[in-house]
C-alpha cells in the first residue's frame, strides 16, 4: 500500500538550504563578511580601538540608560526603547532590563546601536 516518501517536505528544505548556504559560502566575500560577523558577534570582539566609559554603581545594580546616556548622547527615553527593541548589547548579548548588577559591567563591552561601542569600568 501507499507508503513513506523518503523526502518528506522538510527534508527537501533542508536540502534546498544546504545547497543555498554552500553557493553562498562559495564566494570569498561572503566569507571575508562571515569572518567580519564571527569575530564582532560570535566571539564578542568588539573594534580593537574602544573608547572606555565609567560607571558608578548604588547598591551594586547600574541603571543603563543613564550609562548610554553619558556615553553616546542622547536622552534616557531614547536608550530605553533601544533597550526594550534589543538595541543595546552587554557583550554581544542584548540587555533585557534597564538595571544591570555592576559585577556584570566590570570590563565589559557595551554597545549600542550597530557602531557605538564602549568599554566599561567602575569609577
């Protein structure tokens, strides 16, 4: 009687992306461009030269708008509907809340928007 196909509609996608992804893969831009977004998002490295910023912690939680704020311009309002669109990125990862532990912010990378980067220290 009528049976299984061995290609289901899924494997056939998943086919049709491995064809996609290899034709794409194939081409040395899009590798130099892959290479680009592996280092700056996967690996979280930001650009080699990095502007630092300071933040003072009370009761060892830091309000980020204020920190975008004094780092990028801006108003407070701004930052925080980047911050509620993912926006803002703590090493690479976007930030869910207005108020990180300061634990969290010694050293790491903030960045805002696709260019505006800084490095964050605690005064």
């Amino acid at each position: 009687g009528g049976g299984d196909h061995p290609e289901s509609p899924l494997e056939w996608k998943l086919e049709l992306a491995r064809r996609i992804t290899a034709r794409w893969h194939g081409d040395d831009g899009a590798r130099a461009g892959e290479a680009h977004f592996t280092r700056v998002v996967r690996q979280h490295e930001a650009p080699e030269e990095m502007p630092e910023a300071r933040f003072s912690a009370a009761n060892g939680v830091v309000y980020l708008p204020s920190v975008l704020q004094e780092s990028f311009g801006r108003s407070g309002s701004h930052w925080r509907r980047q911050i509620d669109q993912g926006g803002v990125k703590l090493n690479g990862e976007p930030v869910s809340g207005y108020e990180v532990p300061a634990g969290a912010l010694e050293g790491a990378v903030l960045q805002a928007g696709k260019r505006q980067f800084v490095r964050l220290h605690s005064v």
